[in-house]
C-alpha cells in the first residue's frame, strides 16, 4: 500500500502561466522583420538610409532580414546609417554574400541579416544555390539560456527571395522544396523563421503550399493562416505589401498600388504552438503601414491615424514593398521558473504518479513534455473542460522535466518531477 505522507510528498500543485505579451518582459522579446529595400543602395532617391533609421525608430527590431542588398558596402550601410544610430550600438551583421546562384544573372541582388547583438550571436551562416537566387541560412543562438540549464538554444533565419512574376511558378516551386529539404536534416524540435520577399501570388500556389506541408521534422506555419486562401481582392487589403505606389518612381521598383502579398514571414510548428523555448505573440504579425485602408492605392492614404503619416511617407519612398514585422516571446514552459503567478486567467494541474489532473480552460489544447535540455518527451492533443484527467502517461518519464499545455484561451508550463 502507498504511503500517504509519500505520495503527498510527490504531489506538486503547478499554476499555468497564461502566455500573453502583457506578461513577457520586453527586453527578452525578440521583434523580427523582413524587409525588401529596394536595390539597396541605389542613390535615387537620396538619403535612403536615413529613410530607413527613420521607420526602424518607428518599429524597432531584433532581427532584420533585408532583400535586395546589391553589394557590401550598401550592408555596411544599412548597419551604420539606419541601426546602429543616434547612441545605438547593439547591432551586428552577418557576412554580406554576392549572389551565387544563376551567374548569368546581370542584377546581382542579395540577403543579409542584422541581429540584437545583446540578445543573440551568429554561431554559422551557410548559401544554398538554387535555380535562381540563393537562399540564405544563419543559425542564431540565444545568450541568456540559463532556463535551458546550461544548453544552448538556436533559432534558424532563412532569407530569401523567390523568383518573381506570373508564369514562373514551377522555379518558385523548386526554391521552396530546396529549402524544405534543407530545414528537414536540422535537429528536431528547431526553431525556424523564414522570411523575406516570396513573390507569391496566392496561398494555393505550389511553393506556399511546399513550405506548409510537413517534411520530415520540418514543418512551416503562415501566422496568418491564409494557406489555401486567395489573397487578392479589397478584402484581403491587410495583408498586401506590394506596391506601396500606384506608379513608379525614379525608373525603379513596380507602381500598381497595394494589392499583393510577396513579404511574408513563416514559422516553424514549435513557435507557433508553443511547444519551443519561444512563441508567436498572437496579433503581432504586421505588414507596417497597412491598416487594409489603400487597396489599389500608395500606401500614403493608408488610415493616419494608425501609422504616422510621416512614416507612410517613409514607406512611400523607402521601397515599393513594405516591411513585414512579427514579435516572438519566451514562455513555452522550457525553463519556465518554479513559482505561481498571480494572474487573471490560467490552468492548473494536480500531479500523481502518471496522472494530471488538470483544472481551468475549455476547448482543444496540446499538452507536451520536455526533459531538461529541452527535448520533447511527449504531445499529446487534449479536450479542455474545465476539469479532467490525463491518464496513461509513458513509464519512461522519469526526473526533471517540463510540461506546457497550449489552448487558444489560455497556456502555461511548470516544473515538476515525474514521481519514481
């Protein structure tokens, strides 16, 4: 028979964190953007730099992924000029690369990622060639990964630019399959952001629906799950980041207005579920300047009231694509510190032996288990109704471990040990 003062011993009461920004330390953030410049740094019109200091004061960044950079002296620049400025000095960039792919091409453009030095470090950077332009690949760690007891937690950017225009669908297609095979030999469980101008018309084209479908380990998300969906239309104006001007200015860039989606920033399966050391931060996912008020239009008579006309003047003449910005937080439960927090809403879960008893929130949910190092144990899709039970948990989990439980109303995570 059990000794009740022993079980009691091995009872642990967790109160689940609700994961909201509201309770994520803005410091610990990481505020992600892409953002196609345009031939940078294309003199006409002059002072582009300063145009860009101006819309990265506006939105600060973390980690900025640019396309079109023509050469390394405009990737200095945009590291000199437009972040580290006016008493700033927290960035660093990556090597700047010449396009590799297609050498016959005569308009070499290329990516190349800056990073919150404070926050993070380059650990390596890699170029896969494709059929048309390279694809390139950094592994980012974070600095603080004391939660991590000790192990290093790296986040994969991939910037990229997919061959434009109608009628080259299949080349799109092939650049999307290339990176997917890539992203699938990385260890399981990695955080991925891939971002940058895709040139993508609609969320059934073959190269969206490439990167949504799971290959291996690999598995993207859109934060704004229009896969499938059209993305044209007066409907559908939030979403546009091309063109922000109804004709062409200085010979360069495309005029038509805005109606399209080609920037676009997707996540691996773990940021957006929640079962990664970081998370999506619901609502955050924006392409600046667009409040879906200037369909067809410059994306100065965008609403004013929403965006400082002084920066839709920016963006006006910044590029003919608009930034895209998403923000991602710590909190998926890897680490998760040992105390309650009083909170408006949350969930609990009673511990004993192999069942959780688990109380608050109603709706489908994912519980997971990590060991220490952060390596997934166990998922498992629950029903939330209030109150129930979980039974049946896997005999192998033994010792420090960390469990999250995810729904659309509510999460948190806890440390407990599993009992002997």
């Amino acid at each position: 028979m059990t000794d009740p003062s022993r079980s009691n011993m091995r009872i642990l009461f967790l109160t689940f964190l609700v994961v909201s920004a509201s309770l994520t330390s803005a410091q610990d953030s990481l505020r992600v953007m892409t953002y196609n410049l345009l031939h940078f740094p294309d003199p006409v019109p002059a002072g582009k730099a300063d145009t860009l200091a101006k819309i990265l004061a506006w939105h600060p960044v973390d980690i900025l992924i640019c396309e079109e950079v023509t050469n390394a002296e405009g990737a200095e620049l945009v590291l000199t000029d437009a972040l580290n400025v006016n008493g700033v000095d927290r960035f660093s960039m990556a090597t700047y690369v010449t396009q590799q792919s297609d050498p016959a091409e005569q308009i070499k453009i290329a990516q190349i990622l800056y990073y919150d030095h404070n926050k993070l470090g380059l650990k390596n950077q890699e170029l896969i060639l494709t059929n048309v332009r390279d694809l390139n690949v950094y592994t980012l760690y974070l600095h603080d990964a004391g939660a991590l007891q000790g192990d290093t937690t790296f986040i994969t950017v991939v910037g990229l630019h997919l061959k434009s225009s109608t009628g080259y669908e299949s080349e799109r297609a092939l650049e999307a399959q290339i990176l997917m095979d890539y992203l699938s030999a990385l260890p399981a469980g990695r955080m991925v952001i891939v971002g940058g101008d895709m040139n993508i018309y609609t969320g059934a084209e073959p190269a969206f629906t490439t990167f949504l479908t799971p290959q291996g380990s690999a598995h993207l998300q859109d934060p704004l799950n229009f896969g499938g969906l059209p993305w044209s239309g007066a409907a559908n104006a939030w979403i546009h980041t091309q063109s922000t001007r109804v004709s062409t200015i200085y010979s360069d860039g495309s005029g038509g207005g805005m109606d399209d989606r080609f920037d676009i920033l997707l996540l691996s399966d773990g940021l957006m579920n929640g079962t990664a050391p970081m998370h999506f931060v619901p609502n955050s996912y924006k392409p600046l300047g667009n409040s879906g008020t200037c369909y067809n239009q410059s994306i100065t008579a965008c609403d004013a009231s929403q965006t400082p006309f002084s920066i839709l003047r920016s963006l006006y003449f910044m590029s003919d694509h608009l930034p895209v910005a998403l923000t991602l937080a710590p909190g998926s439960g890897v680490g998760v510190a040992n105390t309650n927090v009083n909170v408006r809403a949350g969930i609990s879960i009673l511990l004993l032996e192999r069942s959780l008893r688990i109380t608050g929130g109603r709706g489908a949910a994912v519980l997971s288990v990590f060991d220490a190092s952060g390596r997934l144990l166990l998922e498992r899709n629950i029903v939330l109704r209030g109150e129930g039970t979980i039974t049946g948990l896997p005999e192998d989990l033994r010792g420090f471990v960390v469990a999250t439980v995810r729904s659309s109303e509510a999460g948190g995570a806890g440390r407990f040990m599993i009992p002997e």
